[in-house]
C-alpha cells in the first residue's frame, strides 16, 4: 500500500532549482513513491536426494539411458549416437588418460540452491526502492506518460532503465528499455513470482531472448472487452549493430472478457543472426566428455540443454472470481533450437478475515534436444498477507518443490526443496 506523494508541475520545478520557466497550465503532474522491505526466510538448502558425488560419465549416460555400457568405447559410441554434432573420438586418437576419462573422471552432483552449504538459521534480506511517474494530457489531447522503478538494492541494473509512452487517438505506444513483449502485457496470470534464493521455482516467460535493447509496444484504441497488444524489439543488443544476436522481434498479444472471465494469449518469434552468440554451439567439443565436468554440464553439453537459436513463446491464461475466490490458470512453451520448456500454473486466492490468502500450484518441464531427455519440477507455494496499519503489510510464505534432473541419476533422484519466509513492507 503506497502513498505516493503528489506534486504538481510547479512543485516539480521547485525541486530541480527553477532551471526554467514553465507554463502555469502545464499539465505534467509528477508522483513519488517506494517501499521498504524487511525479510526472514529458512530453507532446505541441499538436495535431499542426488547423485553420488564420484558418479562418472559413463553411470551418468547409463541412469539417463537406462542401459550398461560396457567400456569406454561403448561410452564414446553412445554419445556420438545421443548427439549427432558430437566428434568421432576413436579411442586409438587419444591418449590413455583421456580414454580413462570418459569413463572415470567424476562430475560433481548438484548442490542446491545454497551451494551445498547447510544453513542452521535465519537468513536476513531487505529490499528498498523509489517509483517516479509523470504524467499528464497536453492540449492537443496526446498523453504522455514517464515511470521508473529505482531498486536501490540492484543500482547498477536502473542506469539503462527506460519507459515513455505516448497515448492518444491511436492507442498508446510504449518504448521501454528492456523490450515491452506483447506476451508480457497479454498475461493475466502470475510471472516470476515464485523465488528461493534467487532461484525461480518455474515461471511463465514473459519474452524471448530476442526482446532486449529499447522497443516499442503499440496497445491499439479499446475495441469493447478487447484489448490488442503489438511489440517490436529492433535489436536486442541495444546499438543497432548486426552483430546483435536477434533484430527484428515482433510479438502479438490480446485480452477479452467475456462474463466475468479474463482471458489472455501472446505469441513471439524470434530468429537468431547467424554468427553471434544467440546461435546455439551444436557442435559438442571432444573435451565434453573427456575432461572434467559437472554432471549438469555434462548432461547439458550432449544432450542439448540450452535456450539458444531460434525461439518462440506461446502464452494462454485465465482469470475468474466464484463468489470471493479468485481462480487462475496458465499455459506457456517456450520453444528454441535446442531445449523447450513448458510451464502450466493454476492459482487461487482470498480474503478471510483481512487477511489475503493465496494457493499456487506449478510444473515446469525443460525437455532436451535428443534422446527425449527432460527435466521436472513442480512447486507448491501458500501465502498469507495483511495490514498491519495505513501502509504497512506483513506477509507469509511457504513453498516446497520437487526437483526430477536427468543429471541426478537420470531423474531417478529427486531433489526436494521447502522455503518460509516472513517479510515486513513499509510503503510511503
């Protein structure tokens, strides 16, 4: 609960030194905003059930696969068969060490999301930040509106932040630092919500990789219920040059209305520039699997983990009250040259006694390019809120997760999770 502090054209002017002189009818007005956050949280922070530390290359292939391998020729043959852009490693072309290797070097099993380390208490955050907006109707009826979001914790991510838009006749059109995805503005359920350490337990992706640099998002004139969203990202690197990874992003998104029921949908495409950093490295490197690696790599590196290439997003959503229950659901993939990821959320939420109640469920499914490999994860999360007076809230929050990686003994080994956190907010 903000309160943010109003002030008219002529205020503002105060507080940058009367630098000039500005119409007594001008209509930009300007409010300032923030919050202050307090938080305690307690986890889980190592896996409960993971790999054997000294796992090899070859146990790893064969709890993914499900099949012995006899030596490491076997091991050598079965990636080439995994991954056709491994090399042909014949093991006469190598030396004896990095024969062995294939089969004996150990890869490291995962670690949780603390490290590895053990945590025997509380563990302090806060957060802090300024909202600024200005905006007003000139006398030729266009709107102009700025905002600005300063996360005084994470400064260094605010110096390239930017959000104009200009409304009028045609609708608005936004050009935001960061592209505005049509995807984003289409989705009407939740988006990266659910953290642990500043590890998200599964979320909607609100754009591709392509959505970077400034962009523009065109929302058309209201039509009804319908509202129609259209985003272009230029150049995601920002400078107009052609060694950006991705140029030319469009994305295009809607919301209806229909009998007390929210729908959204957004869909983007994204094409990599040949020769940057956003083409995925299909060729696997023969040091993949003859040196030392951890098991995720490992995995990642033969059967083709990585969100890279070409993309695109496709996002549905729905939102609808019963009574005092707000109900939602969501459905998003996310599609590139190597793996996808598939997230389906359902959520609901009350109020009972001043007190707001909300219930999240989630999966998350990051599928490999080859051999049909994947990763699961699904989240349950509860939370409670209240005031606790004008601008003040305490919250709580739970959530437990379940972890299946191809890289613990091929998903056999599930990694499980629980995270609690209190946090005090104080707005102004």
């Amino acid at each position: 609960m903000d309160k943010k502090i109003l002030l008219s054209s002529a205020a503002a002017l105060l507080l940058v030194g009367n630098m000039y002189a500005t119409p007594a009818n001008a209509a930009i007005d300007l409010s300032i905003g923030g919050e202050a956050k307090l938080t305690g949280n307690m986890s889980e922070c190592g896996p409960a059930t993971v790999a054997d530390a000294n796992d090899t290359k070859e146990e790893i292939l064969e709890a993914v696969d499900g099949a012995a391998l006899a030596d490491e020729a076997a091991v050598v043959a079965r990636v080439a068969a995994i991954n056709p852009t491994a090399p042909a490693l014949p093991l006469a072309a190598v030396t004896a060490a990095q024969a062995s290797n294939v089969a004996h070097a150990f890869a490291t099993a995962a670690d949780g999301p603390c490290g590895g380390a053990d945590r025997s208490g509380i563990n302090w955050g806060f957060g802090k930040e300024l909202t600024i907006d200005a905006s007003g109707t000139l006398a030729n009826g266009l709107s102009v509106s700025f905002s600005d979001k300063i996360d005084l914790t994470e400064v260094d991510k605010e110096e390239g932040a930017f959000d104009l838009t200009l409304g009028g006749a045609f609708g608005s059109l936004q050009f935001k630092d960061g592209a505005p995805s049509a995807v984003d503005a289409a989705m009407v359920t939740g988006k990266k919500d659910l953290d642990v350490n500043g590890t998200n337990l599964g979320f909607h992706d609100t754009e591709t990789a392509g959505s970077a640099g400034m962009g523009i998002l065109w929302t058309a004139p209201s039509m009804g219920d319908l509202d129609l969203y259209v985003g272009w990202a230029p150049n995601s690197g920002g400078a107009g040059l052609d060694t950006a990874s991705y140029e030319n992003t469009f994305s295009i998104g809607a919301v209806m209305s229909v009998s007390g029921i929210e729908f959204g949908a957004g869909y983007e495409a994204a094409s990599a520039n040949a020769g940057t950093a956003g083409v995925c490295a299909e060729v696997v490197a023969a040091t993949s699997y003859v040196t030392a690696r951890t098991a995720a790599e490992f995995v990642d590196d033969i059967y083709g983990g990585d969100y890279c290439g070409d993309q695109t997003l496709m996002y549905i959503g729905a939102n609808m009250t019963a009574g005092t229950i707000d109900l939602s659901a969501g459905y998003s993939v996310l599609d590139t040259d190597e793996a996808d990821k598939t997230v389906m959320s359902i959520g609901a939420a009350t109020t009972v006694s001043d007190i707001d109640v909300s219930i999240d469920y989630r999966t998350t499914e990051k599928a490999y390019e080859f051999a049909g490999a994947a990763d699961d994860q699904s989240v349950i999360a509860v939370g409670l809120g209240t005031s606790l007076g004008d601008g003040v809230d305490l919250g709580l929050s739970f959530s437990t997760s379940d972890v299946s990686l191809e890289s613990e003994q091929g998903g056999a080994g599930d990694t499980n999770y629980y995270f609690a956190e209190a946090s005090l907010t104080v707005g102004f």
